[in-house]
C-alpha cells in the first residue's frame, strides 16, 4: 500500500482513476466543499473519503458550504466515502463511524480498516 499527497489544484489535470481511492483530511474539507470540486467526485470512479465529515452533502452540492454544522458529533459517521454509481446520475456514500462515539487511536485504527477493506472490495 502507498499513499501520495495530492494538490487541489490537480485534480483537473491527473488522472485520478490510477488510484484506489482520495483521502480528504480534516484540515482540507473547507476546501473539498468548494463548488469546483463537485464535477470530480460526481464523476469519479473511484471513491473519495472525506475524513471527519458527517456528510457527503456540502461535497457534491453546489453553493452548499462546509461549516462547524457538518463536522462529526456523537452518534454520528466520524468519515464519509462516496462513490458515483455505475448506472450515473447517483451517488452511493457510506458513513464509518468510531466505536461507542469514542475519538481514540485504537478506534480510529479500527475505522481505517474498515474503510481500506471496503476500497479492496469494491
């Protein structure tokens, strides 16, 4: 398994179907939520995980900012993946939630692990 670190201003100009899947980071998900980025995760066929969003609505909406209101609460997904659908014009997302609501090394571990076994099984 690798990992390499992608720029927004890039995503436009590489292909991004050479990679498993787009990790999006906490520090980056105001920017993720830009309008421009839509177009790319809608039409991707490939999964993009937006890590400690609770929704994948400000990612594919237009005009629909990030805010504090989208970060993770209890009983609430702590990371969400999105993947278009096959058929088009839909989108299938997913929420990896944490263990008993529980921020820790060990559950965050454990969501990872999740998420990677779903990219392998796609």
């Amino acid at each position: 398994m690798s990992f390499s670190q992608i720029s927004f201003d890039k995503f436009n100009s590489i292909n991004l179907d050479s990679y498993d899947a787009v990790f999006i980071m906490k520090e980056n998900l105001s920017q993720a939520a830009e309008s421009q980025y839509a177009v790319v995760y809608l039409n991707s066929t490939i999964p993009f995980i937006f890590v400690s969003a609770k929704s994948h609505i400000p990612f594919i909406v237009k005009n629909e900012a990030y805010s504090n209101f989208w970060g993770w609460a209890h009983g609430n997904g702590y990371t969400v993946r999105i993947l278009s659908a096959e058929e088009g014009n839909s989108i299938n997302s997913w929420e990896f939630g944490l263990y008993n609501d529980e921020i820790s090394d060990e559950h965050i571990k454990e969501m990872y692990t999740r998420i990677f076994k779903k990219i392998d099984g796609q």
